[in-house]
C-alpha cells in the first residue's frame, strides 16, 4: 500500500545506498518529471548531484529565471544554466518544414547533452525523470504519437552508456510525481504545469524561428497563461497556450496603419491528448486576452482563437 511518506523516505534511503559518495548528472528541463527528480536525488546525495538547464530561447518568458530560482536558489541545487539560444537559432535560421525543425533542436539538445556527459566524466550516474507511463510506452509498438511526430524530449536521449541509470520516478504516475513533488515543498506553480514540447516555441513559431518572433511570443503566451490563472481557468484546460503565424495583416493603432503580425489562441481539453476538444473559454476572458496582447504586445495587431478539435487537428499547429 503507496504512501507518499513511505515513497518519499524509502526512495531517498535507496537512492542513498546505491550512489554512494559517487556523483550524479541531470538535464533539468523546468517540467514536473525532471524536477521531482532532481529534488528527490538532491534530498538524498546533495552537492553530489550536477543538474544542468539548456535555454535553448525557445522556452517561454523567464522560464531560465524560474528553474534558476526555484532549484538554484531555494533548494539550494547545483545547477549550471546553458545559454545556448545562439546554437539553436543560428541551426534554425531559414529552416520552415515542421519535421525539419523538431530534428535539429533535439539534434542539437543531443550535442549538448554530450558535451555535458564529457564535462562531467568522473559522475557515475545519470539520472532521469523517466516515470512508469514512459517505461510502458518505450516497451510497446510505436504509438500514433510517435509515428506522426517524432518527440524530442530530453527524457529518453542518449542510447548508449558510459552511466549507469538513475530513474527514482520509474513506478509512478503522473499524479503521484505531482503529490511527492508538492511534499518535497517544489511550488505549486511548478508542479500544476500544462505540458510544453521538448521543441518548445520552436514549433509554435510556424515557418522559420527567429529571435524576434521568439521574444513576441514569449510576451502574448504569457499574457494568455496569466489571465488563465487570475480566472481560476488555468487548472480547468490541459494545455493552452500562444500560435504566431507568418502572416502579417492590416491594423490601425491611433491613426497609424498598423501592418503586424496575426497569432491564434489555443486551448485544449483531453484527457490522454490523443483527442481533444477546444476550450469553451468564456468571452469575456478572450475579450480581456485579445485586448491585452494587442495592445501590449509590439508586433501582433491580430488574434485569433482556435475552435479545431483533435483528430482531425492537432493540439499543436505544427
Ligand atoms: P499534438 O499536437 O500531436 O500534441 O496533438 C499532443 C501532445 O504532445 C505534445 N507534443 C510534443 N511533445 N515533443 C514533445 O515533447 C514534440 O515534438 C511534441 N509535439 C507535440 C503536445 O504539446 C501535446 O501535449
């Protein structure tokens, strides 16, 4: 019989025991698995553990801050923070086609990642928020999700191993990683996430992915989440967030022609995300949305909201 308790204090006393005084690397993405993770390990071996984050400036607005913050500066985490927008904008530069894009940002979270493991060669283990869905699913024939879109999370990368595999999450659903990480104290805001593409904004960019569009983006999907949230909406939907088409239209602001671009609300309830529906969001919430990002947001003077449901759409546009 699962207590959290039990779990908690059973899994630091056996990850304590198998790691020793050896080390530990992790790649924090800032999602709930890789951070209840990281917590957990951190409880039972400490400094021992070398969590690295890849700001890849394809995450959303003060992601880098937040995990910075939250693991670095409150749980007292060794974590280094990868500035590598550069990388993946410089890879990216001109490159349109959906598939394209997704394979060189996890080509190159690869090429990161062993850059890491050679930085850090004297560690024994590297750790994982694998959780047991992830393990069913490596086991069985290729879903539908993985055959229409190929996934890139930093979950699963590297096939071959000079470490050994620490994976504390292994028999836990997604609920229970929620609980232990809200007991081991991470916030709630951290926790309650919707899930966000190891590809990030690069896929919610469509076309080609540039700074400027990244930085525009960033401030209208913040906006949208926050409004979510001061509504008590945010837990009511299972993933919501910003589109910015590469097209641009016609507006007036004051008495100037405006010619900017047109981005999409999107918003999703499922249960298993293998099919949705829309978010029958309130008007009065699109209202305040559409007004705030137009108004607030320099380079979008148009929105839309996205009525498709999955199948035939999917959740993302790309
Ligand atoms: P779609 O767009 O296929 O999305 O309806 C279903 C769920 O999968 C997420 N998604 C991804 N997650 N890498 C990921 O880690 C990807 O390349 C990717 N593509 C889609 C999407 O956000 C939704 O939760």
């Amino acid at each position: 019989n699962w207590s959290m308790e039990n779990y908690i204090e059973k899994t630091i006393k056996e990850i304590r025991e198998r790691v020793g005084d050896k080390k530990v690397i992790l790649a924090l993405s800032g999602g709930v698995d890789s951070s209840v993770a990281a917590v957990l390990i951190h409880k039972a071996i400490g400094d021992n553990l070398n969590c690295f984050f890849v700001d890849t400036g394809l995450m959303r607005k003060d992601e880098a801050k937040k995990v910075m913050e939250t693991y670095g500066k409150n749980f007292k985490m060794n974590i280094e923070c990868i500035n590598a927008e550069d990388r993946f904008l410089t890879k990216l530069k001109g490159i349109t086609d959906p598939e394209e894009k997704r394979k060189i940002i996890g080509k190159e979270f690869i090429d990161i990642f062993e850059e890491q493991k050679q930085k850090f060669k004297d560690a024994d283990f590297l750790a994982q928020g694998t959780i047991y869905p992830d393990v069913i699913e490596s086991q069985s024939i290729k879903g539908p999700s993985s055959t229409i879109k190929s996934h890139h999370n930093v979950g699963g990368l590297p096939e071959e191993m000079e470490f050994e595999l620490l994976e504390p999450l292994r028999e836990l659903f997604k609920d229970e990683v929620r609980k232990v990480g809200k007991e081991l104290g991470i916030p709630e805001y951290m926790i309650d996430r919707h899930p966000f593409p190891g590809p990030g904004l690069g896929i919610r960019i469509l076309g080609e992915v540039t700074k400027e569009k990244a930085d525009i983006l960033r401030e209208a999907d913040d906006i949208f989440i926050e409004e979510l949230r001061k509504n008590k909406l945010y837990d009511k939907v299972s993933q919501a967030f910003v589109v910015l088409l590469p097209v641009k239209s016609v507006g007036v602001m004051g008495d100037e022609r405006t010619y900017e671009y047109t981005a999409v609300l999107r918003s999703a309830n499922t249960t298993d995300f293998m099919t949705a529906t829309w978010s029958h969001l309130p008007y009065e919430l699109l209202e305040k949305v559409s007004n705030r990002i137009i108004n607030e947001v320099k380079g979008i003077n148009r929105l839309a909201y996205d009525i498709s449901s999955k199948p035939p759409a999917t959740i993302e546009w790309e």
